[in-house]
C-alpha cells in the first residue's frame, strides 16, 4: 500500500504535535475557526470525522490527548477543499 504525500504530511504533523505540544494549540485554533467560517456545531464535526462528540469536544477545550488516528480524520476533514 502506497501513503500519498498528502496523508505523510499530516503523519509528520501528527508526530510534530506529540513531541512538542506545539500543533495541538494549532489543531485547536483550526477547528475553532474552520467551525465558525462553515457553520458547523460540534456534532456535525465529529459526525464528519467519525468521532463521539466528547472526543471532538475535549479536544477543542484543549483536555483531550488525541491519537494519530484522530487527529489524521480532523484535518482530512477541516482541509477538505469543497
């Protein structure tokens, strides 16, 4: 199985934010405003994501430790040109 550049790209950012910290802030502030320009509740993301509302909630409140995984669904998500 071949890994795009695109998905090696979040991958990267993903392991940027498990060493440092620095991106959740980022993945954070991203799904802030990515809800706010579209529109879009808490539910309808994790809806989107394929994630419980308390995951995408905890998150966003900055409580929650996400995988790679979870992280990787909210960005193809968030990142998603229309």
């Amino acid at each position: 199985m071949t890994v795009t550049a695109t998905v090696q790209q979040k991958l990267q950012a993903v392991e940027h934010a498990i060493k440092g910290g620095e991106e959740m802030e980022t993945l954070r502030d991203k799904m802030i405003a990515w809800r706010a320009k579209n529109g879009v509740t808490l539910e309808e993301l994790a809806q989107r994501c394929g994630l419980t509302y308390v995951t995408v909630q905890r998150i966003e409140s900055g409580k929650g430790h996400p995988t790679r995984t979870t992280v990787a669904k909210i960005l193809t998500v968030i990142n998603k040109k229309k």
